[in-house]
C-alpha cells in the first residue's frame, strides 16, 4: 500500500526548449537527454484542473482556466498535502496540486504514439506523479508516451459526508479529470487518444480497477493494468465514511450543537490539520486495520441526475462486466507480504495471527457478519493454507 521510496534517480541533460499548444495555451518543456539513449521531450507541472481551494475544495474538480503567454513546464508542480514520507512528522504539500506531467518521444512522430495513464500508490494518503519513483527514461524508449498526475489523496480526497457538497470521491474524479485533459490534448504531444492504457499500483492499481467500472471514464481509455491492487482488496473501500468524518471532525473541536454544518467546518480547517490524521477505528474495523487507511474510495449516494464516480457494490459492477472492449492485465509480486516486514509490522501482526482464528477473514466479510461468523470464516480461510502448520515470519511462503 506504501511504496518505498529507494529509487536512485539518473539527472538528463536539457538540450533544448521546446513549445507546445494545448487547449488552455501555449508551454515550453525541455528536450532532454535519456541517460540509457537518445532523447526525449519533457512537460512538467501542466494544471489538467483548477485550484481545488476555497468553495472547491472537496469537491469535483473544474476545468483548467486558460492563461496569457507562454507557461513554463521545466518544473513539477506541488504535490498534494500529505505526511512526509521520509520523517513521517512533517506535512508537505499544497491545495493548489492538481497537475500532470507528459514525456514522450517524439512531438511530430510519423504515426500517433501510444499513451500510458500512470496513477500513484500510496494507500490514498501519500505519493505523486513526480519522477523521484516513477521517472519516463524506461518507458519513453519504447515507443510510448508517459503521463503521470498529481491527486487530491486523504481527507483532501477523499473526506465523504454523504451530502451534495461532499458525495466523496474528489481524489477519484480528479484522476477522471487529468484523463479526460489527456484525451483533448494528448495529440499535440505525438500521442493517440484512442490509444491509452491506464496502469497503477497499490491504490493506483485499486483505482484502475475501479475505472474500469465507473460512469464518468466509459470511452476514455481502451486497456488497464491494475498492479498490486484491485478494487476487491479489503483496503480499497472505506467502512462507514461518514461515521469516520464526523469522529475526525470531533478531534479537531467540532461541536454539534453550536458549530452547525460539518461541511462549513472542514472547509474552515487549515489544509495542514487535513493531513496525517488518525481516526479511532471502529471496534468491527479494529482486528483488521494492520494498515489504517482512514479515508479512499467510497459508494457515492445519488442525488438526482448528477454522475457520480461509483454508487454500489463492486461485485455486482464486477458481475455485470467491464467497460466494453477494454483489455485488462491483473498482476502482482511474490512476497509482497515483506513490506510489513520493513515497517516492523510483521510481529503485531504473527501474533494476532497465532491468536485470533478472524484475523484470516477477509474484511469485507467480516464486516458483514458476526464475530462467530468471522471465527468460521478465519477457521476455514487458516485450514486451507496453512493445512495445520505452525505460524511463524520463517514459513510465511511455504503455503
């Protein structure tokens, strides 16, 4: 859920500026050297959406507003609020973060290129679409052009009240609104809008699994490769959201009874109390919550006519099939499990384990069903792949 952050980058060398025309006006980028041959063109730091400050924020984003002259795009713009990774104590960031970066080969190639849509992991509350992780060098040799974005993650995000104002889901519909700007503009870059592949991992992989399935992105993308997360991993929905909202709310000194509109208060909350929060879990959450992922991807209530990201259950979306003529590739590593060895996690978690027959239920079920349910279930989950073995971090693959 928490990618590591050891990527040793390789610095290109500028050769020259470039400029490029899109819808809102004119960028300059870069062509710059690749380190492994040959070159490539550079954008960084292209606004796909306004501001998502003041009466936008938590809500959907609105279209990028056009500028005079010539935009830089030699730098990455802000990436969203979060804790920093490194110190985990500091928050960095900005509200003003929605942005996206183009790489690609060739401006004027002989044929339109083929695009790829990448979306961060990071559990929904850390990462961007910088290149410290995920720089274009690999894939720009290989005949594609690399889009990489920006997102609004955590409360920011992801903070649902279950109301018009704030249906949830912004950081979703942010993701919508950078694919549907690639798909105008893309073309003045080299690359083909009916050729796009969109691929995450972790929750980036979580959220292309719900693309395939969401309203609001049918027609705009034609395959997906969700790495490492799929939108039926327990983590990738969020358990009782407004619940969870309005205990956040109580921690940062909201009143019921004199401070009024939830929606008014949050909006009113420095953007630095909206990062790196905790929220008590719930007691049904508690024996799962090895990892506390405090706010993401929720069901949306409808209201009216308006389009929402997801409304639902994903079995059923999953049941009723994809998006037609989207082709799709799922994969994941051996041992992923090691990354909750790095965080020293590993022996919290052996010894519930050892201890609690439900900590094998999947949370999705138990969520849904009673503590001797959970029981059975775990039991049953226990037997078939541990088949009477003892627990232990030395026999975590034999199964």
């Amino acid at each position: 859920l928490c990618p590591l952050r050891t990527v040793s980058r390789v610095h290109s060398t500028v050769l020259r500026m470039v400029q490029v025309r899109v819808s809102e006006g004119l960028l300059e980028g870069e062509r710059v050297e690749n380190p492994y041959g040959g070159s490539f063109y550079s954008f960084k730091g292209i606004p796909y959406a306004q501001p998502p400050v003041g009466d936008l924020r938590f809500k959907a984003p609105e279209p990028p507003l056009p500028w005079e002259g010539i935009r830089s795009a030699k730098e990455f713009g802000p990436i969203c609020y979060q804790k920093d990774f490194e110190s985990q104590s500091k928050i960095t960031g900005s509200e003003d973060c929605l942005f996206l970066n183009v790489y690609t080969p060739e401006l004027q190639p002989q044929n339109p290129v083929p695009v790829m849509f990448f979306i961060h992991g990071g559990g929904f509350y850390s990462g961007s679409g910088n290149d410290d992780m995920y720089g274009p060098e690999f894939l720009v040799r290989q005949g594609v052009i690399l889009v990489t974005i920006n997102y609004r993650l955590e409360v920011l995000g992801f903070l649902c009240l279950d109301t018009e104002e704030v249906p949830g889901n912004a950081g979703m519909k942010d993701q919508v609104a950078a694919l549907q700007w690639v798909n105008k503009n893309i073309s003045h870059f080299g690359g083909d809008p009916k050729n796009i592949t969109i691929f995450g991992e972790s929750a980036g992989g979580a959220s292309v699994s719900y693309h395939l399935v969401s309203p609001m992105t049918k027609g705009l993308f034609q395959r997906a490769i969700c790495q490492s997360g799929v939108a039926t991993c327990w983590w990738a929905k969020v358990f009782e959201p407004q619940l969870r909202a309005l205990e956040l709310a109580r921690q940062l000194g909201y009143n019921e009874d004199t401070d009024g509109d939830l929606y008014e208060f949050f909006k009113s909350q420095p953007a630095e109390k909206l990062s790196g929060v905790k929220v008590p879990l719930s007691y049904s959450e508690q024996h799962r919550a090895s990892f506390e992922l405090y706010f993401g991807i929720v069901s949306e209530k409808q209201f009216g006519d308006k389009k929402g990201f997801f409304h639902g259950n994903i079995s059923d979306y999953l049941e009723n099939g994809i998006h037609e003529d989207v082709q799709v590739i799922n994969g994941y590593t051996a041992d992923e499990g090691v990354l909750l060895y790095v965080f020293d996690k590993h022996a919290k978690m052996l010894q519930q384990a050892k201890e609690l027959d439900n900590f094998f239920t999947p949370k999705h079920i138990a969520l849904n069903c009673s503590l001797k349910e959970q029981i059975q279930a775990g039991q049953k989950v226990k037997q078939f792949y541990m088949r009477n073995k003892g627990i232990d971090w030395e026999g975590r693959s034999d199964s």
